[in-house]
C-alpha cells in the first residue's frame, strides 16, 4: 500500500470515529481531515513517510514550517489541534505505540473581540432591503429572524419551513454537533416571516415546491456565502462602513441583550454554546450595561 492510500484509509477511520463518538457535522469533519491531509503531504515531500509514522520531531518541525510562511496563529493551532486528536485516536487504536504530539501545547491566543453593531446600525440596515419586491422582502425577513433570534448564519439558510411555528412564536434549530435548540423569535421577526411566506416566498418559488424556508429566485435553498453577499450589500447601501462578519447580527443580538440585563447563562441557551466561556467574551464588549450597573451598585459609582 502506498503512503497516500494508507493516509486516505488512515483518514477515513478517524472521520468516521469522530462521526460515531461527537456526531460531528460533515464540514467539521472535513476541516479536520483538510489539516491532517495538509501534514500528510508536508510528511511525504520531506520524510517520505505516512501519518502513522510521524514522530515528535516531525510534528515540531511541521510546525515550525508553518510560523515560517506565516500562517496565522489560529490557522496553526487549529491544525495542532486536529493532529493531536487524530495522534489519540490511533493511540486508542493501538495502531502506534507513543503519541508524537504528546508534550506540545498548544499557545494560548488574544481572544479577539466579536464585531458587533449599535442599536441604530442594526436598525438601519433591517430597514435597508425594498420590501416591495419579493427578494426584499426575504432579505428583510432573513435580517430579521437573524438578529431576533442570534443563530449561525449556517442554520438561518439551512432552515426548513417545518422548523418555524408561528404559533408557538419560535424556531427550531439544529445546530453545532447535531443538537438541537429552541430559539424564540419575537413579534417582529414573526411579522416578516408571515409576510414573506404568503407574499414573497410563493412568487421566488414560481410553482416549484421546498422545503427550504427562504429560497432564492431560482428557487432554490439560500447558501451561506450568497447570504454573506447580501448582508454586505445591504450594509454599503445603508452606509454601515464598520467591518463586517458573516455573525455580526449574531454578535449584535447577544451583546444587545446583555446590555438590556439579560443573564449570561440565557445568552449561553440563544447562542447554543456548550460552555459558557464561550459566551463570555461578549461581556467584554456589553459595555453600556457594565457601565450601569456599576453606576448603580458602586458606592462611587
């Protein structure tokens, strides 16, 4: 067998352990097995040899290659993180006898701070899209929906129709891992999910059925890099000259709700976070109610 095949059949057991033990979502697995396919190839131009075979050396060196060319610190300990994992597993295996990444820590990295958008910005740009026609209106109602109810840009366009109940004034999101949450959407998100489904919706659809809740004008289910696109588009329309990510309205939705009181541990629920220190770093940026409520409750204050 040649190191390339052992590398691919080394893979394919690794992703589908990691499917089996997390249920991890395929792009997940696909970024672990793209790092680890990145050292396969680095392994065979150097030391021709297979994944199995990399001592610790090799990974430090691998590494160190990596600084060299300036990869960027998180790009490099994401990576390290993958082959530490792949190592534990075929450790676990009992397919190698020592763990070659055993020893190398991973460096701590400055938490960069989410960007986020005023009040007023996030006002304007939800007014921006021309809701007279059928894709302005769905642009608004996506906008909406967004920051009414603070999901992943990946669960907004993977959204079914069966997942939203009007009644119940909520939507049900299937989100990192498999796990699923409730997520309230307020009565103005409600309102512009109404009027996109019976005005806009049927007319973007042109007689074809999905179960895609927002579709595109070809009919077909939105993608995340068209929604980046359009939440882009809308902001330079609307003047918003702030850099942009593709969860900004997600960041706006969790650092707006800590700045009205809501409890960290809520957020944590909204966000679908395992951990709340995840969470956590949006108190950083919450600064208005930290303001406050040290004026109210500090002696000199």
């Amino acid at each position: 067998m040649s190191v390339s095949e052992l590398n691919a059949e080394l893979l394919d057991e690794f992703s589908d352990a990691l499917w089996l033990e997390d249920g991890l979502a395929r792009n997940t697995l696909e970024s672990y097995c793209n790092d680890l396919r990145q050292f396969g190839v680095w392994l065979g131009k150097c030391n021709d040899i297979a994944l199995i075979d990399a001592n610790h050396s090799d990974l430090l060196e691998f590494l160190a290659y990596k600084v060299s060319i300036k990869v960027k610190a998180n790009t490099t300990s994401r990576e390290l993180s993958s082959l530490k994992r792949f190592y534990r597993f075929l450790l676990r295996q009992g397919k190698i006898q020592t763990d070659p990444s055993r020893n190398i820590n991973t460096p701590k990295l400055p938490r960069n701070l989410p960007k986020s958008l005023t009040e007023k910005d996030v006002e304007v740009l939800l007014n921006t899209p021309d809701v007279s026609q059928p894709i302005g209106l769905r642009d608004r109602a996506m906008l909406e929906v967004l920051y009414a109810s603070g999901l992943r840009v990946s669960e907004l366009v993977s959204l079914k129709v069966a997942q939203v109940s009007l009644n119940m004034g909520v939507v049900r999101v299937m989100g990192k891992g498999g796990k699923e949450r409730l997520a309230p959407l307020g009565e103005e998100a409600l309102g512009w999910i109404s009027r996109y489904t019976t005005e806009a919706r049927p007319e973007l659809l042109g007689g074809k059925v999905a179960e895609a809740l927002f579709v595109t004008a070809r009919s077909t289910a939105m993608t995340r890099q068209a929604f980046w696109h359009l939440i882009k588009r809308h902001a330079s329309q609307a003047g918003i000259n702030k850099s942009l990510s593709p969860h900004t309205l997600r960041h706006a939705f969790a650092t707006h709700l800590l700045n009205h009181g809501a409890d960290l541990r809520v957020v944590q629920l909204l966000l679908g976070h395992s951990d709340i220190s995840t969470t956590q770093i949006y108190t950083h940026i919450a600064s208005s109610r930290l303001k406050q409520l040290h004026a109210k409750h500090h002696p000199r204050g």
